[in-house]
C-alpha cells in the first residue's frame, strides 16, 4: 500500500553537545536518519519526507535530492508534522509520522502500522510494554480496547501511573484526517506547541476509528545523549551479529565483534573475537578473520585469511585464496587470486598480481609529499623481506626482489632485482670499538 514516511528530524539534540544534528549520529556506522529512511522505503513508502529546522545545512547536504520540508519554529511534534503538509505529493494517502532519533525501528512494524489504515482505522498510535513506565505517557483504552487518549506520565493519576502500555511517538493516520486535527488542537502551553499526541483524544471526540498496536520496545527507543546512543549501538550490534550468524557466518565471542549496518557476510565466514568491521565491507564464502584485524570499505573473496592484527583499508580488493597476515596494512590495492602477504607489510596504491609474495618488512613508497602513485607487482613476482618500491614503478612476471632493495626502476619479467649499499668489513673492528669506548677502572 502507498503511504507517505514523516520523519521529524528538526530536533536540536542540545543534550548531544555536539556541532553535528543528532539524526546524523551514527548507529552501527550508518546515520540514524539514514536506518530511519531505508526502513520507510522497505516497507513500501512512495514519498520519504522528512522535517529539519531552517538552520541545517548539514541534513540537507545529507539528504541529497530527498527534498525536506522545514520547520521554522520549534513549536512542537504536531507543528513539525503540519509543516510537512504543502509537501505531500499524494495528500489522500495515509501518512506515518516517523523519528530521525528512533533508528531501530524495523520495515514489518512500520507495514503492520500502515495497514491498520488501509483496514479502516483513522488513526493508529504504536506503542509498547514497558517494565517501568515512568515518564512514558499513557495508553487509555476503553472498554472495547480502542485508544481514547494518551495522557502523559506527569498529569497520570496513581491508577493511571499503573498502566504499562505506553506512548512509542509512532503515528498513522489518513493524512486528511490528521491534518484537520492537528489544525484543530490547541496550543499545550504559552509557547503555542502543538503535541502530536493531542489528536488521539481530538479524535476520540470527533467519533473517528482509533486503534494501536504494540511493538517490541527496542523499536522504539529514541536517543537524546551520548549514553543512550551507545545503548542503542549496542542493540543494533546485536542485531547485526544474531543476522550474520543466522545467515550461515560463524562469530566467536560475537560479543567482542562489531559489524555495521551494511556488513556483508557470506556462509561459512570465520570472524575471530576483537574484530572491527567498518562500513562499506563485503566478506566472501569461506573466508576466515583472524583475531584484532579491522576492515573498512573492501571486498574479501573466497577462502581468504585475513590477520590476525590486520587492517584492510578502503578500497582494497582481495581476489579468491588470499593472505594478508599479521601487521600488513593495505589501501587501495587489489591482490589477485593466491598472492600472499603474509607479515609486516604496507601495500597501499597497488596492483599485486597473482600468486605473488611479499615479504615482511615490505612497503610501496606511494607518496611523495605531494601525490600517490601506483606500484605493480606482476603474477608470481617474489618480493624480498624489507624492501621498498618506490612508486611509480612496476616488477614483471615471476620477478625477484632481493632482501633489503630499495627498488626505483622497473624491473623486468623474471629477472632479479637488487638495489642495495656495498657490505665492506673491518676485521676486529667490533674488538676496536669497544677498545675505545672501555672507561677505565676506578
């Protein structure tokens, strides 16, 4: 069914004490607004549209070509949503009116919410069953369990205090309808805000079809500090991780392992404790994540092993059957299938070609101060223990570089390269040395 997404985001977030909007936090690596927005287009939502306030050119840089409707004055959750109301493309669908700081809220309940409209309600308010409800506003049923008011947790009487059933924010309604109401409620107080829960009771009045509906409370925590970011993170990281293992991927003290929202993980992945997967980062079949690597936005192909102590960065490709071992360090380098780098190494702005060999201590001089530049290292190349390529440059096909080069010419298929100083030796030298530099007794 088509529905119409509202999602009020022109909250200051003072309490985040931050330069940032508070829908711009992230949660699992992703914004809060964008888990909002992709949840709304899962269920079916033909127009996203959010509300910002009048001073945030970062949420519209952010939103791109998703056109928002502004909120001038901070005058209330029922205000915010009737500045959206000249922005509806279709004014006859139902509407939901979304939170940009309530991220976890999934697709199935925004579509089960939707559809108590398209079954006939006017209104349907969500909520959830909360273990302490204070300072959550209250769910009144009548005897028919149909929602007659929301009273909130200050103006409750002590029997009303008792109920568990409380306010989530989350709102459908046939947009005509809400409109009206919402033009109809008087302000809350000598601000003039407009509560967006004052329709219900609004409603109630004018004879309309109110329903709820629960959903888990997880869905519908919002954030307002730091901590409760961090709650919230944490909950989405489990999320995250219960998914990759459904999925067929096997975590070990998943716990100790952080995914973001956009993790890829094929079956039969193998992620060791004390992994950090940044965004942007998909694991292939079989692969298998040693212990303290971190990974963030690169593609791991079959059968790789990757650690431990490794950190791919953006925009490394490792083809099927690759190692990257511990300490190495990648960036914008595509291994091919079968090349090894197995300790001790950065390879950054580089083409590693198949079954090649890197060994420790090796380094692709990329930068001179002033630009990157690109090293190629050719299929089956061997690249001797501390060296280092001076960018640009590339070693042919089944090349050697000896131990210690400093490497600044191409070098040639299967030829052996070695650029190091001459050894010369001093003989009892070493004898010589201490010799002088012995103090003398007393």
């Amino acid at each position: 069914m088509s529905f119409t997404a509202i999602i009020l985001a022109a909250g200051k977030g003072t309490r985040m004490k931050s330069e940032i909007p508070k829908p711009l936090h992230h949660v699992a690596g992703r914004p809060m607004l964008s888990w909002v927005i992709d949840a709304a287009k899962a269920a079916g939502a033909s127009q996203i549209l959010p509300v910002i306030g009048h001073e945030s050119a970062q949420l519209e840089d952010w939103l791109g070509d998703i056109k928002p409707a502004y909120q001038t004055e901070q005058l209330g959750t029922g205000h915010a949503v009737l500045a959206a109301e000249h922005m509806l493309e279709k004014p006859a669908v139902p509407v939901i009116i979304l939170f940009g700081d309530t991220p976890l809220i999934t697709a199935d309940t925004i579509k089960r919410t939707v559809t108590h409209i398209k079954n006939g309600a006017d209104i349907c308010a969500l909520g959830f069953e909360a273990s302490n409800p204070a300072g959550y506003g209250r769910f009144i049923l009548d005897d028919s369990g149909r929602l007659v008011q929301i009273i909130e947790d200050s103006e409750c009487s002590e029997a009303e205090r008792q109920i568990t059933f409380v306010n989530g924010g989350i709102l459908a309604a046939r947009a005509p309808a809400l409109f009206s109401l919402l033009r109809s409620v008087k302000p809350a107080n000598s601000k003039g805000e407009i509560f967006l829960t004052d329709v219900i009771a609004e409603g109630h009045a004018a004879g309309l079809n109110i329903t709820s509906d629960k959903a888990p409370q997880t869905e519908l925590l919002g954030v307002n500090s730091r901590a409760q970011l961090a709650e919230l993170d944490a909950i989405a990281q489990q999320r995250l991780r219960n998914s990759a293992m459904d999925a067929g991927a096997t975590l070990v003290a998943p716990e100790t392992i952080f995914l973001s929202a956009d993790t890829i993980l094929e079956t039969d992945v193998i992620i060791e404790p004390n992994v950090v997967i940044g965004p942007g980062v998909h694991i292939a079949t079989g692969s298998h994540i040693k212990s303290f690597s971190h990974l963030e936005r690169c593609y791991v192909g079959t059968c790789c092993v990757i650690g431990p102590y490794a950190r791919l960065r953006p925009g490394t490709h490792l083809e099927d059957g690759v190692k990257i071992g511990n300490f190495v360090e990648t960036k914008n380098a595509r291994f091919e299938a079968g090349a090894k780098a197995n300790h001790l190494s950065y390879i950054g702005d580089a083409d590693v070609g198949a079954a090649a060999n890197i060994g420790a201590g090796t380094i692709t001089c990329n930068y001179d101060g002033f630009g990157k530049h690109k090293t190629e290292i050719g299929d089956g190349a061997f690249i001797g223990s501390n060296s280092a390529l001076v960018a640009p440059v590339r070693i042919g096909d089944g090349a050697i570089v000896g131990a210690g080069s400093t490497i600044t010419k191409a070098v040639d298929d299967n030829a052996i390269a070695t650029a190091r100083g001459r050894q010369s030796q001093i003989t009892d030298g070493a004898k010589q040395f201490r010799a002088k530099r012995k103090k003398p007794n007393g």
